[in-house]
C-alpha cells in the first residue's frame, strides 16, 4: 500500500473536514481509497490461508464508509479521519468477531475479536470462561499472545472493563479480570508505514494467527445466538 498517499489525504481532511473541499479534492479521495482497498483485497487472500472462514468475503463487505453518521454526534464534521476495514465471516454487523485494519496519521492498528456484545452473549462468554479455563489461558497467557497485546503501551486486550465483577459471578474467581471484561477485543498499534513493508502482509498474518485461538473461543460462544 501507498501509505505515504492514504496518509496525506487523511491528513487533509483531518485539517478541511468540509463537504465543499471535499468534492475539490475528490480524486485524492478515490486514489486513497484505491490504495486500501487493494491492501484489503490482499489482506483477505492472506487470513484465508489460516482461516478459510473468511474465504468468500469481498473488499466490499469489509470496509467501512467514509461518511460519517453525524445525527446522535456533537462532532458535525461530515468525513472520517481514518479507513477501516472489518475482516469477518459474518460481516461487519454481525456480533461473530473478525479481523479489523485501520489506517490513520498517528493511530494504524490491527484488531482482532469482538466488541459491543450484548449482555446475554457476554455472560455466555463468561460462563464459557468459567466452565474452560485452562483452554482460555492457553488462549491469552501464552508468551506469543502476551508478547503482542499486553506488554506496551501500543497494544491492548480489552477496550472496556466492569469495576467490579459482574452480578452472578464469584468474586473469588483467580481470573477475575477476564470476567470483568465488556468485550473481547485485543489490538496492536503499527507504525504508520507498517502497510508499506514488502513483508506487510506476513506480518499482519503473524498478528492475526496469534489472536485467532482467542477468536475462535468467543466465536464458538457468540454463533449459538446468531
């Protein structure tokens, strides 16, 4: 990927988030958007060899539009700042987890898992957790996964965290932080020319492999309910 140009144009309309600029720079728009659809089109060639789940999806089921809903939002600003793409066997609205790419000036990532799961899945989960835990921690304690998602600050598993545990569940539990837990999405910040490396792809594969065992334990909770 081109990220020198995906990032200049982000840039701009970071700094002219206008729909009048906009449609004067709109080419810049469609060559950068180019740019990551071409990755993404890659990125799903390469998950699929360690995850042929995702096989059948297109660049068209996985990335995000660029325009912003703006109706429940103080911020009117009408573009967003960075292209996203969700990389799931269910696509982007399903609560099935997949494989997330973002691209920003500052903030490129690859994500991996499932967020804003409803109550009665996440307690599922929980109970899942519960009932196998030994499977669990060869899941998020092994040195690989730790090594990439919870030594940094760069990396992260969880976006959100009760304080307290959850109603239903024993406050002695020995791994009660992974209970506590509101989704089960783990993510690594990358540098913003990570994209423009000839190994690229094989990187962000060695990301994702990591994380699928992860994946695949809440997958197999959250398509009982889908």
């Amino acid at each position: 990927m081109n990220t020198t140009l995906v990032l200049e144009f982000l840039r701009n309309i970071a700094a002219n988030n206008d729909r009048t600029w906009f449609q004067n720079h709109r080419d810049e728009y469609i060559a950068a958007r180019t740019e990551f659809e071409n990755y993404v089109e890659k990125a799903i060639a390469r998950i699929a060899r360690f995850d042929n789940s995702i096989a059948h999806i297109t660049v068209k089921d996985t990335v995000y539009r660029f325009y912003r809903d703006t109706r429940f939002s103080p911020d009117k600003s009408p573009y967003k700042r960075h292209l996203g793409a969700y990389i799931a066997a269910h696509g982007k609205k399903a609560f099935h987890g997949g494989y997330y790419v973002h691209v920003e000036p500052g903030n490129c990532m690859l994500a991996c898992g499932c967020y804003y799961l409803p109550t009665n899945i996440l307690t599922a989960c929980r109970n899942e957790i519960m009932a196998n835990t030994a499977e669990w921690l060869q899941c998020v304690e092994n040195k690989k996964f730790q090594s990439l998602f919870r030594k940094g600050d760069d990396c992260g598993f969880g976006l959100e965290k009760l304080k307290t545990c959850p109603a239903g569940f024993p406050k002695d539990f020995e791994h009660l932080d992974y209970l506590r837990m509101k989704d089960y999405c783990c993510w690594r910040n990358v540098d913003d020319h990570f994209f423009d490396h000839e190994d690229a792809l094989d990187r962000m594969a060695d990301v994702f492999k990591t994380a699928k065992p992860m994946l695949d334990f809440v997958n197999a909770v959250i398509d009982d309910y889908e």
